[in-house]
C-alpha cells in the first residue's frame, strides 16, 4: 500500500511500516540524578513526538 508524501501531495512508493508503541508514560525515578532524570524523561517526550509525526504521516501505522 502506498502513502502519501504530504510535503509533494504524492503518493511514495513502497508500504506503510508496523505500528510502534509509544515510549511508556513512567517517569525516571529516584534512583537516578536529576539530571539523569530529565534526560530520559525529555528522550521520552521526543521519542513520542517523533513517532506521533511518523504515524500522522502515514509512515507508520497508528
């Protein structure tokens, strides 16, 4: 199946990839620094927000 290049308006070839799963909603806990704590948790934040763009693209499936 193919999707749409919605920066052309056109369709691209090939298939859209499997679901991914987001990144779980817990948070780095204690045991870890605090700036080791906001690290991960802000990974975590653009990781969802990479593949919320990827899904809303068609590149991958919801």
């Amino acid at each position: 199946m193919a999707y749409l290049d919605p920066a052309q308006g056109q369709m691209r070839s090939g298939t859209q990839g499997d679901a991914v799963a987001n990144v779980a909603a817990a948070n780095a806990g204690a045991a870890y620094t605090t700036a080791e704590q906001t690290l991960v948790n802000e990974l975590k934040t653009k990781l969802n927000a990479l593949l919320a763009e990827l899904r809303q693209a068609g590149v991958i499936a919801p």
